[in-house]
C-alpha cells in the first residue's frame, strides 16, 4: 500500500550543460532555459494539487535556485529548506570542465559512457593544477561541511555518491517522511540517481541505463519500509520527457551538439 510520496528533481538545466561540460562541483547557475524549467516543473506540480512540507537540496546554487522557483510557482516559498553537501552532483574528479563530446572524440564513447554511467569507476582525482581545483576547495561553503575540508572527496563514482548520501538519507531526510511529511529533493543527476538505485534496488548493471532529464519531477510512491510500491512515475508531457532523456543520452556522443 502507497503510504508516502517522495519527489525527487533534477535542476534546471544549468549553463554547463548547454555549453555540454562537466560540471559537477562548479557552482554554475541555471541558464535561461533551466530557470524556465524549473518555474514550468513548480507550475506542473501545483495544477497536480501536490503540496511539500520540506525540501532538500545540495549547497550548488543550481539546485538550490530550482528549489526556490519551483516553490515560488507553487505558492509555497514558506517550506523550509534544507542544504547539505552529500546531495552534491557526483564530483567528476580531473573531468570537471572538460567537454563530453570532445572526450568521447579522443578517448571514444564508450569510455565516456563508462565514466559518466557506470556504477562503481571512479574518474581520475582532482589535483592541485586543475583550474577548478582552488575555486572548488577554497569556497567557504566546504567549510561548513560534516567532514573536515581534507576528506572531502576529489573524484566519486556513483558507488561513492551513494556512500555519502546514504547517511545523510537514513539520518535526517527518511525520519522526516515516515512522519508523513511530503518531501521533494531537489538535487543533480547523479545523486538522484544514486539514491533510485538504493530506493528501488537497481543492479549495479542496470543503473548504466537509469538516465534523468532536466527539470522534470519523479515522483515515488512508498510503502511503510519505503520499498515502493510502483514504477517511478516521471510527470509532465512523456513525449517531450523522452526526448530531454535522449538529449542528455546524447551529450555523450563524439558529434554532440553543444
Ligand atoms: O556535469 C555533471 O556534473 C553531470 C550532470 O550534469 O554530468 P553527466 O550527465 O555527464 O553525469
């Protein structure tokens, strides 16, 4: 039996993505299109007659500023908010700010596949000479973390992701909806990803093929253990939401458009 609905969101589409680089944990803000389709997912969920009682987000002002204007669509800008790093997107080591369809040019698509995809392949590590690496570490907001700066990771696989979200799952959102609080988390691809494979038991194989377009709400329905008790149901147009998948499919492909 359905006991408790759970959203899950991935922002608006941010200005990275339509430049088709990784972005990971450069603060990137919503492009012009993200931030439409963000208000559109908030206008979508109110004409459905949902109301949140909280809302989590990671500390990247992309899914942060999803939050807020799918909130200001649904008259609902009074739910709290709540932040925390271990809802970031997954950190793509040395590939951040590198562009997929170039990478899978010179080291083939299927290796791009595999880092964007796979479960448990980690990318290579951050280092000190990247240009990303001081705008990333020396950012307050990593000081404000539940670890100490220096374990913050340099590179995760889906597996690490789901290493580092579990806790935070587990410890503070799921006591919060077995008390029947409506919650909608507003985070990344990857970490929505991860946190599917353990909500619905996805095979380390089969999440390779687990792909969320931009924007659009996933809506689960859980039972008392939080098992759920259907298949994910991701709302809005399907036609166009099939489309937004291929889209993403498709950044990964050596002639990508940008
Ligand atoms: O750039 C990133 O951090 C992610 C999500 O946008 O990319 P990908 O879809 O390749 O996992």
């Amino acid at each position: 039996m359905s006991m408790y609905k759970l959203f899950l969101l991935r922002h608006g589409e941010g200005a990275w993505n339509r430049e088709n680089r990784f972005c990971s944990w450069v603060d990137q803000k919503l492009s012009e299109d993200g931030v439409k389709e963000a208000r559109d997912c908030g206008r979508l969920l109110k004409e459905l007659g949902y109301n949140f009682d909280l809302v989590f987000t990671s500390i990247l002002s992309r899914s942060i500023q999803t939050a807020w204007l799918v909130l200001e669509a649904m008259g609902q800008e009074w739910v709290p908010v709540v932040k925390s790093w271990r809802l970031n997107e997954r950190h793509y080591g040395a590939l951040i700010g590198l562009n997929r369809a170039e990478m899978a040019a010179r080291h083939g698509e299927e290796k791009v596949k595999l880092w964007r995809r796979s479960y448990d392949i980690t990318p290579p590590p951050i280092d000190e000479s990247h240009p990303y690496f001081s705008e990333i570490y020396t950012d307050r907001r990593y000081s404000t973390c539940d670890v100490e700066k220096e374990k913050l990771p340099r590179a995760e696989s889906l597996k690490e992701v789901l290493d580092r979200l579990l806790p935070y799952w587990e410890s503070t959102v799921v006591p919060e909806i077995c008390q029947g609080r409506t919650v909608l988390i507003a985070a990344h691809g990857n970490s929505c990803r991860a946190l599917l494979k353990h909500l619905e038991g996805i095979s380390d194989e089969d999440i390779a093929s687990v792909t969320l377009p931009t924007g659009i709400p996933v809506l689960l329905e859980l039972d008392a253990q939080l098992k759920p008790v259907k298949g994910r149901q991701l709302l809005g147009d399907q036609q166009k939401i099939q489309a937004a998948i291929k889209k993403v499919e498709d950044q990964g492909k050596a002639k990508a458009s940008t």
